[in-house]
C-alpha cells in the first residue's frame, strides 16, 4: 500500500510540475495553444490562477454573471 501511495504523491508532484512549466511557458492548460494576449485583466488574472486561456475561458463561462439574480 505504501509503494501505491508513493506513487500517487508522485504523480501528482509531476503533474503539477508540469502544468507550471506550461504556465511559463504562456500555454493554455486546455488547449495547449500559447495564451499571451488577453482582452482585460479578468481574463489575464484568472489565466494566471488556473492556466486557462481566454478563448478557453470563454468557451466554458468564466466570467458571466453567476449570481441567482432574475
């Protein structure tokens, strides 16, 4: 069981290293295309949280209105 544990901390390790190189490297952890231009600074900011592109972004909703308002 230790052997199994040990690979998961592993794994992890690994794919979080992974996704940090592709965020300095400017590329969308979705896409995989180069994320370098951005519209405004929600898009920009929220690319440097979760390394998601703005066309990505956009194409899942980020940024509209969640609210339960009307």
């Amino acid at each position: 069981m230790k052997t199994m544990n040990k690979y998961k901390v592993t794994t992890n390790i690994n794919s979080f290293a992974l996704e940090h190189e592709r965020l300095q490297m400017s590329v969308c952890v979705l896409c995989r295309k180069v994320a370098n231009r951005f519209t405004d600074a929600f898009s920009r900011n929220e690319y440097d949280i979760t390394g998601i592109c703005e066309h990505c972004q956009n194409r899942i909703g980020y940024g509209e209105d969640m609210s339960d308002e009307g």
